[in-house]
C-alpha cells in the first residue's frame, strides 16, 4: 500500500504500534532487571504477563489495520482479485497466530 505515507490514520495507527512496542520493550527490560536482581518468581511472571499482553495488543491491531487496508482496496478497485487474495492470506496468518 503506497498511499500509507500520506494518509493520517496509517501514521496515527503506526505512532500508536511503535508506542505499544516501546512500551513492551519497557516491560520487557524490568522482567530482566528483576531476573537479575532475583526478584520474587510471582513479581517477575506479572511483569512477563504484560510483555505477552503487549505484544499480542501489537498483533491484534497489527491485523486490524492490514485487513482494513485489504477492504478499502478491495471497495475502491474494479479489479479485486489482489485484494481478495491478500485477505484469504491475511485470515489464514491471523487462524495461525490466534
């Protein structure tokens, strides 16, 4: 998608990706500092659970945006056999990863 540099929601949804992960990234350096310093087990899942939570926040949006991509081409093209294939591929990733 070529457009995607130009248009304000792709750039707003990619700040708040790029946020989420820097986010992650954050948890992820405690859950490391914590094992370093022998943090208690329980402590240290908690701040784990966040990373995976994060993480799999990342996918879900990650997914949304790309099939909403998907369909606005898919609406806006004559020729939808692109588009068509690129969501039959998107549902299979999304069967494998959820």
């Amino acid at each position: 998608m070529n457009d995607q540099q130009a248009n304000p929601e792709v750039q707003g949804n990619k700040a708040n990706l790029l946020l989420r992960l820097r986010c992650a990234c954050g948890h992820l350096q405690a859950v490391a500092n914590m094992i370093e310093t022998d943090k208690p087990c329980d402590q240290t899942l908690h701040q784990l659970h966040a990373v995976q939570s994060a993480l799999s926040k990342v996918s879900q949006l990650l997914i949304q945006q790309e099939a909403n991509q998907w369909l606005s081409v898919f609406e806006a093209q004559s020729n939808t056999a692109e588009a068509s294939t690129r969501l039959r591929q998107l549902i299979k990733e999304c069967q494998q990863i959820l």
